[in-house]
C-alpha cells in the first residue's frame, strides 16, 4: 500500500500534517513515529522504510509534524513536550481501530523524548517503545538548549520574555523557544518514566553522536527495570544522524534493520 499524505484534526482545532500507511493486509497493530527537534515527518525517509516493512505485517503506521515543523502551518513558538504529546494522541485516536491489539511508538532525538514522556503519561498504553538517540536525560546536562551565542542562559531569558531567542544550529536560523518548551525540560522526568516503563523497550544510539551523547541511552538501558524484551543497540561510527548528515547511509539501513526486527520479534 502507497503511503497516504492527509490531515488530522488537532486538540487545538488545527491541522496536523501526516502520513499514514496502511497495512498490506488486515491490520491488527498500529505504530506511531515522532521526529526530532524541527525536523520532518518522515526522518529523511527512515520513518517511511520501517513503516513499509511493518505493513507487511499487519501494522498501519502513522507520522506527523509538530507545531512548526515540515509542513505545520502553525509557529514553532508552540512547539513544547505538551502540544507534540496531545498531537500524538490525537492521531492514535483519528487512526485507532478495534482490531489494533498492539501500540508501537517510535521516536527520535527529542521525539523519543516525547515518546517517553507519552508512554508513562497517555493513553492507550504502548506495548514497545523505541527510542532512537533520544533526548532522555535531564535538562542540567541539555546543554543544545542551554546557552546563547553569547553564553547567556536561555532559561532566563524564557522565563523573562516568554520565550528565548535559539541559535538552531542544524539550519543556521534563530528561533523562538518558549516558556513552555523549558518548563517541558523541567517538570517532565523522562528518566524515571522509562525506568518504570513495562513493555518491550529498544533503545538505538550512534557511537559518535556529540548531540545526544551515547550515555544517556546507555544510562537509560541499565536503569530499565521492565521484565519484557529490552535491547541497546550502538551503531558504530554514527553521529546523530546515522548517516543522513555524512552520506553513510548504510547507519541509517542498520538503524531502519534493527528496529523493523525488534518490533516483529517482540510481539506480546
């Protein structure tokens, strides 16, 4: 089945742009993929690869941008953990069918924050969480969103203005991180959420990776105390983005590879 690029109704009365891809068949499991900070849908296509394998499967796969990213017509200013954790639950219940015994949610970078945050948090419960080089550690060692140009600190200026003029590095563009965005950072403890986290856990990181740095996934990993499956994978020679950014592509097929496996292999 060809991917479907359409719209879903957001808890704020707006149009989340999304992308579904049913199952080949009779769909008996649904999986949920979140980006990562001001990034895309679809990850650069990585997202779209496993969903297309999970469709051979019986799972119908669905994406979306965030306040501000790829196609959303509203300002990133409401980009925070709250808004992307409504609009996940507003696709899974647009896209939620009796016939789904299963929820998979899949997230990257700042995504998997969002995903670890959800899973303790919101219904329906995931049975798998996969986190890839996810932004799970706590906001004193986020240093990405710490500092201005200047060295100033950005929490201040948030909290003083409302929002906090940010450097984005990824595109050399200066944008507005609001007051909600840090107190996400703050009041949610996405450590502990994934340390009492119950299903089957995956967590991907890149061995090189100076954004998110690899500790974070390890400290997440031992800390896990869930009595199904759980696996780390650490993918050699990868910065944050398994490829994308360097053209080692073949990162991004082991990533795309490990978690397609996992999530079939795990199925209860």
């Amino acid at each position: 089945m060809e991917p479907i690029c359409e719209t879903v109704r957001s808890y704020r009365n707006t149009l989340i742009p999304v992308t579904r891809v049913p199952a080949d068949g009779e769909a008996d499991a649904l999986a949920v993929f979140v980006h990562g900070f001001k990034a895309e849908r679809t990850e650069g296509g990585r997202f779209l690869t496993v969903a297309l394998q999970l469709a051979k499967h019986g799972f119908d796969s669905i994406m979306m941008d965030q306040c501000g990213c790829g196609e959303s017509s509203e300002p990133f200013d409401l980009y925070c953990l709250d808004t992307s954790m409504d609009d996940v639950e507003a696709c899974i219940r647009t896209v939620l069918k009796p016939s789904h015994k299963r929820l998979v949610l899949v997230g990257y970078s700042m995504g998997g924050r969002v995903v670890s945050a959800y899973a303790a948090l919101r219904k329906p419960v995931a049975d798998t969480v996969v986190l890839w080089t996810a932004a799970t550690h706590p906001v004193e060692e986020m240093k990405l969103f710490g500092t201005d140009d200047n060295g100033q600190p950005l929490y201040n200026e948030a909290m003083k203005n409302g929002y906090a003029v940010y450097h984005n590095l990824f595109d050399d563009t200066y944008i507005h991180l609001s007051k909600k965005f840090y107190d996400g950072l703050v009041v949610y403890d996405v450590t502990e959420y994934l340390r009492e986290y119950q299903g089957n856990v995956l967590l991907c990181h890149g061995e090189k990776d100076d954004t998110v740095l690899p500790k974070f996934s390890i400290n997440a990993y031992n800390s896990l105390t869930t009595g199904k499956a759980k696996e780390l994978v650490m993918i050699w020679d990868a910065n944050h983005g398994f490829g994308l950014w360097d053209d080692k592509m073949y990162q991004s097929d082991i990533l795309t590879g490990k978690t397609t496996e996992f999530i079939l292999k795990n199925k209860n």
